[in-house]
C-alpha cells in the first residue's frame, strides 16, 4: 500500500461543496495518494461568533498536515470579519501567491488565444499588512510596508519557478516612479538578483502600462513578480482574459505550509444550481499533487482534463452560444474521469516529470542574510496635525512660536504630501490632516529626548499632534521622502 500524504481540505461556503465533491472524486480516480482531513472554514464559523472564520482545531489540522485544499469560502458582509483568506496567508506564512493563466481557445472562447503566463504575487505585505487608522476628521492612513526580506523571498521564488519550469522570461511591475523608497526597494532586489539568472530575460514595468498591456497583449508576458496589491488585481485581469475566472487555480506557497485552491470565489448566484465549474479548485489541486510530488498523478489529471476540454465538455460558464451540450458539475467531473489515461491531441500534453531541478541549486537556497547595519542617524522628526484651520502660515507661526527654545528648525509644511510652506500655493486644496518637518539644528539635538521636548512645547500651544515619524538617515543617506514641490 502506497504512503498517502495527510491534507487538510475546507468544502467552502457557497458552490465549495460542489466543486470540492468534483475535484476529490476525480482525484481518487486517477489514484491520488492523499489522506483528506476534512476542517470547518468561513460562514458558519464566522457566524458562530467566531470573527476569524476559523477555529483552534483547524488550525491544528493545518500546521500537521502543511497542505491545504480549500474551497472557497463567503465572507460574511458588514463589518467586523476579517479576511479569512489574508489571515490563512499571513499566519502560515503564505508569501508567494502563484496564478497561472492559460487560454484554451478554440475551445474556451477568449480575444486572446495565446496567454500562457503566471503571475507571482507577493502575498504578506504591502498595503495588506491591514494597518489602518482614522486620524482626523477628513483623513484615514493605510500603512505600506515593503521589507527586504519579503521582496528577496518573493523576487527569488519568481526566478527560480520561471528556471524550474523552463520559462524564458520575468517580468517586474512597480509602481515607484511615485513610491521611490517602497516600490522602489521591491524594484532594486529585482535588478539585482537578475544577475544569478543570466539566461532569464527581465524587464520592469511601472504597474499602470504594465497592466495596460496585458489587458492588451497578455501573450507578451511569461513570469510576473509584483507585490500584493498589484498582483491581485493583475491576476483578475489575466484570468478574466482567458475566458472564465472558473478555470484558474492558485497555489499559496510558504517556507512550511502551502494551500491550494481556485481563483474565483463562492458564486452565490449559483449556488446549489449543480452548475458550477470545477475547474478551478481542479487546476489549484493539480498544482498540489505536483507539490507533494505526485507528478504521475498530477499530469494524468491535467491531460484527461485538457481532453474533455477538446471535446467539446463545457460548463454553463465556458458554453458557446447555442451550445447543446452542457455540463452540470457532476457531469463534466465524470467526462474527465473517462478520460483519465488519455492524451490531448490539440494541445500539448503536460508532462508527468518533476519540473527541473538541474539549473537550481545554489540559487535556490540562497536564504536572507540581512545587510551590515548600516550607521543610523536621527536627523529631525515629522511630526503630523489635526488642524481644522485651511491657512498653513497660520499653522506656521504657531509652531514656530513653539520653536523658540528647542534644537530643531521648521522645514516645511505639507498637506497630504504637497508643501503648502514656505511659498505655498493658494490654489492647493488642503484638508485637516498637516505634517511639519523639523529638522535637528545640530548633530547632538537628533534624539529621542529632543523630540520629546519639542513635542511638549508644541503641546503647550495647544496643537493637537497625532502621529510622528522620525527621520533617519542609513550610510548618510536619508531614509525619508521629499515633500512635493519641495
Ligand atoms: P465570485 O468569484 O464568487 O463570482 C463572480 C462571478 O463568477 C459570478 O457570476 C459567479 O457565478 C461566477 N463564477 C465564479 N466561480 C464560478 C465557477 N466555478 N463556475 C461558474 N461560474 C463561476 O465573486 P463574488 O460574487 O464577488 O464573491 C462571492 C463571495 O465569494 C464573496 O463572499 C467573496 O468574499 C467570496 N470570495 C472568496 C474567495 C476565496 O475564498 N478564495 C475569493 C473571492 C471571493
């Protein structure tokens, strides 16, 4: 009796249990070697009181089994659920996000019959790190963050799934001809790990025409990396090119634990119906037999899937108009199941080898080693206001009052970013939300205590402060943005 690998597997909310019941059957058939440990996720949980979506036990299960294949689930609308696809991610340490989106024309109707690219999204940080504040009246702040080591994980796994799996390209999206510092990071780890990968072409593309081209000509594309905000609306945008967002899988790759499951989410609107595309969760557990090394099995249900696709098997979503023949789910499961051993004839067949190793290696296990500390300095602070007057010199003279016995000087005054002082503009719309720049006057006033001084002397004037941010300089290098227009 073959090993069976132990996973854990979530039915979902909404179409899960119908697509999950599909994709597990056609899986025994072809032989997988998997032990399913079935959890509770999502709706039920949710509304149980439980805010999370998930409880202790499933948890358990998860960091056992370290495989996941999971439905999808519904979150519940209003307000207090927290994203149980985010929380999975971030606690488990889910850091690559990996959507392959490929067309099937002619047989799934699409203007772009020759996608074959993935995308490689970064899937712990960015804006997603979900810190939020209110902070006056008319203002609330996401925090992005961008670290070192989540760019080198990410841009690493990228290169090294494009050398593994023979791609010729990799193609980086940023956005830092505006976010110089962030993006720009994410953007610099990427040129410099280019060099371990002489035989991959790269290019980089700032984010809105790189998106602009693959709305245009997808088929450009092979590899994509990008961090978490971009990568999730590109890969929509990729997997709507293709014909059906019911066909996609995706695979959430971390250094212990991996989850598997479909792009789309619970389709309320078909619920029940026995309608749905199995597809998805199908491709998302292909992508995990390959994990846990069945290729055999995973190649065999790849291409018996591909042959239904060329004759003609369609779900409602993948129909052509006037197409007599639909599948419910159940049925399109059991036309791959007869094909199960079956080769394509129009497309190419997948492989059944592991993808190749031969050119890793050192690459491969190239882990973080953090940079030599650099020489930090504290230079000044910014210090930020809730100030319900429009009049910056107004503000100004108040702080500046404030400064008569403390070592910092005033630099500017910005309004969500614009400097509005010195030589301010009237024309520039300003909200409650203010930001002073003090710098230190001399090399001995850039410190903690310092800045608390200043921050009870301007408290003395009644100023409401409502967050601060010291400015640092690594190397002598600042370590801060300038103001616009500064
Ligand atoms: P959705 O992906 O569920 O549905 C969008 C459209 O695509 C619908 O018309 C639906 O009928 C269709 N569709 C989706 N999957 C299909 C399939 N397999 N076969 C045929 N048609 C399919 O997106 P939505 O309606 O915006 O979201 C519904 C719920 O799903 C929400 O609660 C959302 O939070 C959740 N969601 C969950 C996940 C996940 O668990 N990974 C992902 C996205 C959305």
């Amino acid at each position: 009796m073959p090993h069976k690998t132990p996973i854990t597997v979530a039915y979902g909310d909404g179409i899960g249990p119908e697509i999950m019941q599909a994709t597990l059957a056609i899986l025994d058939a072809a032989g997988a070697q998997i032990e399913p440990e079935v959890i509770e996720i999502g709706e039920r949980v949710y509304l149980s009181g439980n805010s999370a979506g998930i409880e202790a036990s499933a948890w358990e299960s998860l960091r056992r089994t370290k495989v996941f294949l999971k439905a999808p689930i519904t979150t519940p609308s209003g307000g207090g659920y927290k994203s149980l696809n985010v929380t999975v991610r971030k606690t488990l340490g889910l850091y690559a996000n990996v959507r392959p989106c490929v067309s099937y024309a002619p047989f799934v109707e699409t203007l772009h019959p020759k996608i074959d690219l993935v995308i490689v999204r970064e899937n712990e940080e960015d804006l997603y790190a979900g810190i939020e504040h209110r902070q006056t009246d008319d203002v609330y702040q996401c925090l992005k963050l961008i670290s070192r080591p989540g760019c080198e994980k990410i841009v690493r796994y990228a290169f090294e799934y494009a050398r593994r799996h023979g791609r010729k390209k990799v193609t980086c999206m940023t956005k830092d001809n505006i976010m110089k510092m962030s993006d720009g990071l994410f953007h610099k780890v990427f040129d410099d790990m280019a060099v371990d990968y002489p035989e991959i072409k790269t290019e980089h593309m700032i984010i809105d025409i790189g998106t602009a081209r693959m709305a245009d000509r997808p088929e450009q594309f092979d590899v994509v990396v990008t961090p978490n905000l971009y990568g999730d609306i590109i890969s929509d945008v990729a997997a709507e090119l293709t014909g059906s967002v019911g066909l996609a899988g995706s695979a959430n790759i971390g250094e212990h634990v991996a989850m598997f499951e479909a792009i789309h989410g619970s389709a309320p609107d078909i619920t029940g119906k026995g309608i749905a595309n199995p597809s998805g969760l199908l491709h998302g557990a292909v992508m995990m037999l390959q994990h846990i090394g069945q290729h055999d099995v995973a190649a065999k249900i790849h291409n018996a899937w591909l042959c239904a696709i060329e004759d003609g098997a369609h779900t409602a979503d993948i129909a052509k108009a006037g197409d007599p023949s639909i599948l419910s789910t159940a049925q399109f499961a059991d036309a791959v199941m007869q094909r199960l051993g079956q080769s394509p004839t129009k497309f190419k067949a997948i492989d059944a080898l592991a993808p190749t190793d031969a050119a890793s290696s050192t690459t491969s296990k190239k882990t973080y080693q953090s940079p030599p500390k650099s020489a930090k300095a504290m230079v000044g602070v910014d210090v930020f206001f809730h100030w319900n007057d429009s009049n910056a010199n107004a503000l100004a003279t108040k702080v500046l009052a404030a400064l008569a016995e403390q070592p910092f000087s005033l630099q500017m005054i910005t309004n969500r970013g614009v400097k509005v002082w010195p030589n301010g503009f009237p024309e520039t719309f300003c909200t409650d939300h203010w930001r002073c720049r003090f710098m230190a006057t001399d090399a001995t006033s850039g410190n903690h205590e310092a800045i608390i001084g200043l921050l009870s002397a301007i408290r003395a004037t009644g100023l409401d402060f409502i967050k601060m941010e010291n400015l640092y300089t690594f190397n002598g290098e600042p370590g801060f943005a300038l103001g616009q227009g500064q």
